[in-house]
C-alpha cells in the first residue's frame, strides 16, 4: 500500500484573523477554541508559540514563511497564538483554521 500523504483540507475560520506585533518582548493574541489548527506567518524572522506565549527557545521561523500548527482544543478555553522577534521586531499575522 502506498504511504499516505496525510492531506488534510483546512478552511480559514473568517472572522478570527489578526495582526499583532511583537519586539523583543513577545506580541500575543488569542483564536477560538474550536479552531483546529492556525495559519500563521511573522513579518521579520521570530520565534513561535501556538499555546502559550513565545520566548526565544521556540519554533523558529524566516520571514514571511507561513506555517499551519495543530492547536490543543482540549481545554476549551481560546488558544493563545504569539511571537518574539528574532533580530528585529516585526508582525505576525494568524488566522484561525477548522479541520
């Protein structure tokens, strides 16, 4: 049997987008607990968080480079979505995902 290429289709929740800056100190907004997952992408090189607030040992990312991450809906509280800057500061942009 051939591997799966584990496709999923992702539809943008409207409505739940954002733009948030960050610096050197982290820049963070929230996207509904119903949202499986969240399409982001930062203006300058940063680091992310998808749970939490990010600090500068998370997922790094390059500039304009969007990324889709699974969030944890077992909570049922919003998700909090949030960037530090690498070098300089920048903005993210995010918008909530259903699966």
């Amino acid at each position: 049997m051939a591997a799966s290429l584990g496709l999923v289709i992702r539809r943008p929740i409207y409505g739940t987008g954002s733009k948030t800056s960050y610096t050197g100190t982290a820049g963070s907004t929230t996207v509904p607990s119903y949202a499986g997952s969240v399409l982001m992408w930062c203006s300058t090189a940063a680091f992310i968080r998808v749970g939490g607030v990010a600090t500068a040992t998370d997922l790094p990312i390059p500039a304009n480079a969007p990324i889709i991450i699974p969030t944890d809906r077992t909570t049922g509280a919003p998700i909090t979505v949030s960037a530090i800057q690498d070098a300089s500061g920048g903005s993210m942009y995010c918008i909530a995902m259903a699966d």
